[in-house]
C-alpha cells in the first residue's frame, strides 16, 4: 500500500517507531452486521480501535481477522479524521462491501493467541457502539 501524502502511514512491515505496528487491510463482504464494535475517537482523547470481534462474524472470518486493539485509521479509502462518528458513519454507509485499513500493534502487552482475549493496557473502555 502507498502512503502518499498520508501523515503518520507507512508500508505493512515499516511501523511507526521502533517498528512497533503494521498496517492490515481488511475487505468484509455481504453487508451488516460486520461483527465488530468501535471504541474511542478524538472526542475521548483516545485512537479509535476495535473493542470486540464476534467470534464467528465476518470480522472474525478473514484471512486476517480483525482483533481487538486494532486502530481503524482508514474506512473505503477515506482517511479518518479520528473521530467516532465519522467512523460511524462511514461503516453504516456500507451496503455490500466494507474495506478498513488498521494500524495492528507489536506490543508485548497484547496477545493474538487463538482464542485469547487481546486487551491494550491503558485503554478506556468507553464509547462503544453496537451493531456494526
């Protein structure tokens, strides 16, 4: 994937500093319900993330799963601002196809063992929007 002009993205593999993160994209098909839900945004001071994955949801269902901890940072090609509801809106928007680009952290803190629940020390559980 190319950066160009994005502030703050580089190539799966360069990540951010120390090489602490990759970049996943992920194509979810056949409408809502996507089997995640969202959590944080600028609103709360906090990165957007992904809260839950529904164990067997299309999320879940990826060659790459979705995980929680997950920082969405792009939704169909539109670079987020950072706020919820722009996410918000963006996902529901979506009627057959749904393509997010996360920001997936290497941090000793998270595990994505099968069937692990993977939690960010330090997060706020907060904001949390269902149905998505």
């Amino acid at each position: 994937m190319e950066s160009r002009g994005r502030a703050g993205l580089q190539p799966a593999g360069g990540g951010g500093e120390g090489g602490g993160w990759v970049l996943v994209e992920a194509r979810l098909q056949g409408g809502a319900p996507w089997g995640f839900t969202v959590q944080g945004g600028l609103e709360h001071g906090e990165p957007l993330i992904i809260s839950k994955v529904e164990g067997g949801g299309k999320a879940d269902m990826l060659e790459r799963p979705l995980l929680v901890g997950d920082e969405i940072i792009i939704i169909n090609d539109v670079e987020l601002s950072g706020y919820r509801q722009e996410a918000i809106a963006l996902i529901k928007g979506s009627f057959k196809t749904l393509k997010l680009t996360v920001r997936r952290y290497s941090n000793p803190d998270v595990s994505d063992e099968p069937g692990s629940i993977l939690v960010r020390k330090g997060r706020k559980g907060r904001s949390f929007c269902c149905g998505i």
